[in-house]
C-alpha cells in the first residue's frame, strides 16, 4: 500500500472516531513525518521497533513527550 493511501485511510478512521479536525491534522502530519524519517522503506517495512526507536529519536532530539 502506497504512504498516500494509508494517510486517507487513517484520517478516514479518524472521522470515524469522530477526532477533531485540529487532532486529525496532527496525526497525518506526524504520520507524513514518520513516512519521510524513512524514507528508504515501503510503509509495509516501518515495524513497531521502527516508530519506537523514530519516537525515542525525537525525544531525545527535541527533549519532548511522545504524547
């Protein structure tokens, strides 16, 4: 499945879930940025450990919560 694909799938589900358009905004965002950071693989390929370690990454990076 192409990135662009399982972008409109999860704001799709978001909707679903009734999220507000400013908390849809920032999933896909983060979701594009998590798609650019690997940029190197399929979407199928971004394991678990995958947005673990980009989450840790950005933690340390940016001294922030992944919350």
């Amino acid at each position: 499945m192409h990135f662009s694909n399982l972008i409109v799938d999860l704001v799709k589900q978001l909707k679903i879930e009734n999220k507000s358009q400013k908390t849809i905004k920032l999933y896909k965002n983060n979701l594009i940025r998590l798609f650019v950071y690997y940029h190197y693989k399929y979407a199928k390929e971004i394991t678990v450990d995958d947005v673990r370690d980009y989450i840790l990454e950005l933690k340390e990076k940016y001294n922030r919560s992944a919350s």
